[in-house]
C-alpha cells in the first residue's frame, strides 16, 4: 500500500509563499501523474494542481492558476507545491494523491493557514 507523506504547511501572512512535499512510498511513482488537492473547514476537497508522470504537463485549478507551481522528482518519489502570493482563501489542510484516479488512502495533510 502505497504512503503519502505531506509536509510544509504552516502560518504564512497574506502575500507569503510556501512549499509542500509530498513524499510517496510506492515503488512505481514515476509511471502516473499526481496531483495536489485541499479541503477547507465546512467545504469537501478540492481538486489544487496536478502533474504528468514525466513532469512536462501540469494542470491548475482556476483559483491558483499563476501563483501555484506543481513540480516533481521522480528519483527522490516526491512531488512539490510551490504557494507564491497566498491568499486567506487558501487556508486549507493540503493533501497529495495520485490523479485522476486517487490511490483508496490519503495521507494525513498538511495545514496551511493564511493570516490577513
């Protein structure tokens, strides 16, 4: 079963930029796109960002296009969410998983919360 491991959120100002890892266990990482996902208090997840298995296509939801990069290392198993220009907005738990089709299993999130 494959782990998805989230790390660098935190408490950022309004303005400020963050990057998430997503550290991934599975042995196959390399073969299939993964994508970036967030769920705000009261609200259901939402689709963020994703990337191709090679890294030359990416996908943004219309809400980050322009501030938000997704970017991968396929030999490191890890993939990235550059947050430049964050917004009170984007206070959510952030969430990694392969994409479209997510593994059955999320990882535990990582918090990101944008003072105004």
């Amino acid at each position: 079963q494959v782990q998805l491991v989230e790390s660098g959120g935190g408490l950022v100002q309004a303005g400020g930029s963050l990057r998430l890892s997503c550290a991934n266990s599975g042995r196959t990482f390399s073969s299939y796109s993964m994508g970036w996902f967030r769920q705000a208090p009261g609200k259901e997840r939402e689709f963020v960002a994703a990337i191709s298995y090679s890294g030359d296509r990416t996908w943004y939801a219309d809400s980050v296009k322009g501030r938000f990069t997704i970017s991968r290392d396929n030999a490191k198993n890890t993939v990235y969410l550059q947050m430049n220009s964050l917004k009170v907005e984007d206070t959510a738990v952030y969430y990694c998983n392969r994409y479209p089709q997510s593994f059955g299993s999320w990882g535990q999130g990582t918090q990101v919360t944008v003072s105004s």
